[in-house]
C-alpha cells in the first residue's frame, strides 16, 4: 500500500464511471468524487478507504461546465453523485459509460441518444433509521462511501406525490428505533397515497400496533407495513399499469419514476409491435405485461409470487386484454428452456441488477425468433448480451435510459433477433 501525502495538487482527466474525477499517475489512477475534467484540484487522503480515492478539498481551476448543486445536502448524501456538472457534458458521459462497456465486451452496435425519464423524479424511497451519538434519531440517506446516515429533511429529486413522505418517516422510526434496531423504511407513492413498509424492527406489541396505526392515521398513509406484515391499511394501494390497476403488494418493486417505467414500456412494447404470444421474464407486477396484453397474449413468469398474483388479478379484471397467464418461478435456479420457450415469437426479459445469465444461454439455444432485453446494469447486460451474439442472434441499436438522474446508474433496452 502506498504512502499518501495529507494533501496534493491534481488535474482531473476525465470522470469515471462512477462518477468521480480521474487523474492519472505513475502509480494508477485517482479517483476524487465531485471533481470534474481539465480541474486542478487540491486533495487529501480518505481515512479508512483504499489509497487510490481522495477527497477534494479546494478547487484550483474549475471546468467552464461546473454549476452549483440544487441540494443542500449534496457532498454528504449519498443519494446523488452528480449535481455539479452542466446537463449536455453529464449526459454525453452517461451514454458513454454504455458505449465504453459494450465495446470492452466486444459488442458492436449502435448506442442511441440517452433518453430523459427523471419525469416528476423519484416516485419510490428507502430511508434508514439509525439511533446516532447521545441518543439521537436520524432518518435519511446513507452517506457517501460511508454506512452513516445523513439527516434529511427534504429531497429535491422526489416526485410531489411523495410529498409527506420524509416527515412520515420520521414519525414511523421514532417508536421503533426504542428497539435497538436499525430501520429500513421503503415508500411508495400510488395512486391511493402513501405506502410504507418497514424492516428491521423486532416483533411488535399489541402498544406499540396502536402506536403506529394512530401515526399512520395522523399521515394519512395508505397503508403501513413490518416486513411484509398488516399494521394498518386504510385504503389499498394502487398504480396504474396501461389500462389497468394494480394492488400492490407490501415492499413491491418498482421502477424509481412512472416516467421511466413508461420510457421502458414504450421502447419494449416497440420492438414487440408484430408479437402475438410474449413470454415477459422477471415480470414483476406487469409493466411490460400489462400493456403487451393490449395486442399480445402473454405469458409472465417472477420469483415473487406477490407481484405474480397482483399481475394475475389485474390481467383478469381488466377488460380489453389478450389472455394473461402469470406464474411464480425463480428463472435463477428454473430458467425457461428451449423447448418450454418454443411457443413464443417473442421473450421480454428485465432481470435485477446481477443479470440473468442462466436464462440468456437458454435463450441463445432457442430458436426464439425476436428477445427484446432491458437492463438496469450496462457489465451485466453486456455480458448476456454476448451469450446471446455467440448464440447466433443479431443486436439492434441500444437505447440508454436515464430514470436516475444525478447518478451513474443508466437503464437499456435492445432487441435482439434471429
């Protein structure tokens, strides 16, 4: 490990795909968060992490494409990595990060432009709970490159329907965190208003049950939750997928803004335009399949057999639908195999974060005619991309989504064909 003096000057060469400034030295890379490209800046060493990181302390020269951050909190929350550049450079780099890692992969195709989807912002939240020094609360984000949590009282990149959320956040920790437990606090804004469950907290008593329901009442929650389980619910929560509504299960996935999961939707739902019967893979509660079923019958398959079942119900009280059948299956562990994938023209697949390897093999031994792949991962989609290049199916142009705006993260969609 090398010696890392209390402070050095650096100019910045480009940001790396996390985000962070990147200078160059004999000895590798250095990576300084919040510092941009053609910066010098004035840097010192991070306490506890790994050599090649710094934290900026002054700017010498600053890029003509810094601007002031819109958040008070940034540089301590972890929640955004990226308020300090100029809108045209930040999106030149985000689609770069897919252009970069598809051709290190050695996947030639083309990248369109980068689709805005931030819409209204963030239409879904996890906030922590912790008890901080001398016994007090904090409910907010983690920190950046830190497991502590930063205090928040406000956050800018949220969609208005989540209006209240914060402030319930607080009241549902502060009953809990008594129990010595940290508190993860997931919400969702639906059509009907709040919906929170939290995790973390031990077994409830029949007292600290009616706590929580008056707080729930007070904030008019739509409903409250503890690891899946019923505190109260005083109207079921619901969003509206296509033509139909859907009950969400407690602690559901969805995508982080409406806007973005209609961008994806509209991209899938284009490369499946002459479908007639589409298996939708890690379907979740059905953005995909729930609006495919308008022209298509689908078959929907996810390891979660709540927003299985909520898919399920929705497809079946919804009227104008082609046929929907929805089943619980771990495509991990049970992937669909070539001979169960021969009665479909086409496969939807949007699997999480780590890919869906095991399925995209026995994709690439199909004879599946059209795969249309979306992804919230660029190293993972590229890898099952390729599984599916060296399978014999052709990759289309690439469509980078951005739904996590101030973030690295980008969403794909592409269409693959035999």
């Amino acid at each position: 490990m090398r010696a890392v003096a209390d402070t050095e000057t650096l100019v910045i060469d480009h940001v790396g795909h996390h985000g962070d400034g990147v200078a160059m030295s004999d000895a590798g890379n250095i990576y300084v968060p919040y510092a941009l490209a053609g910066e010098t800046v004035e840097v010192g060493p991070v306490p506890g992490h790994h050599p090649d990181r710094r934290r900026l302390i002054r700017i010498h020269t600053a890029s003509p494409a810094r601007i002031a951050p819109f958040c008070a909190h940034f540089g301590l929350c972890g929640g955004c990595a990226i308020q300090h550049w100029d809108a045209e450079p930040y999106r030149a780099w985000k689609r770069a990060i897919v252009i970069t890692t598809l051709a290190q992969a050695g996947i030639d195709c083309a990248v369109a432009p980068l689709v805005d989807a931030h819409g209204l912002g963030r239409r879904r939240i996890t906030l922590h709970g912790r008890m901080g020094t001398h016994d007090v609360l904090k409910v907010g984000f983690s920190a950046a490159h830190s497991h502590d949590i930063v205090p928040i009282d406000r956050c800018p990149v949220l969609d208005p329907h989540l209006s209240g959320a914060i402030e319930a956040a607080w009241a549902v920790a502060e009953p809990l965190i008594a129990m010595g437990r940290p508190l993860d606090i997931q919400i969702t804004a639906t059509n009907s208003g709040l919906d929170i469950d939290v995790r973390g907290s031990g077994p409830l008593s029949t007292g600290l049950i009616a706590k929580l329901s008056r707080i729930a009442e007070h904030h008019r929650l739509a409903r409250l939750t503890r690891h899946g389980e019923l505190v109260l619910m005083r109207t079921p929560p619901t969003v509206s997928i296509g033509k139909a509504e859907v009950a969400l299960p407690p602690g559901s996935f969805l995508q982080a803004t409406a806007e973005g999961e209609a961008t994806l939707a509209a991209l899938v739902s284009g490369h499946c335009s002459r479908a007639k019967h589409i298996a939708d893979l890690f379907c979740g509660v059905g953005p995909f399949a729930l609006r495919l079923a308008a022209k298509a019958r689908i078959a929907a398959f996810d390891n979660d057999a709540g927003a299985v079942a909520a898919l399920q119900k929705a497809a079946t009280t919804t009227p104008g639908l082609k046929p929907v059948k929805a089943e619980a299956r771990d495509l991990f562990r049970r992937p669909l195999m070539p001979q169960e994938l021969r009665d479909y023209d086409t496969v939807v697949f949007d699997p999480p974060r780590q890919g869906a390897q095991a399925q995209a093999m026995q994709l690439a031994a199909s004879k599946v005619p059209t795969v249309v792949a979306v992804s919230c991962n660029v190293a993972t989609f590229a890898r099952d991309a390729k599984i599916l290049i060296d399978g014999g199916y052709r990759i289309g142009s690439v469509t980078p989504v951005d739904q996590f705006r101030h973030t690295p993260h980008v969403e794909l969609v592409a269409r693959f064909a035999r």
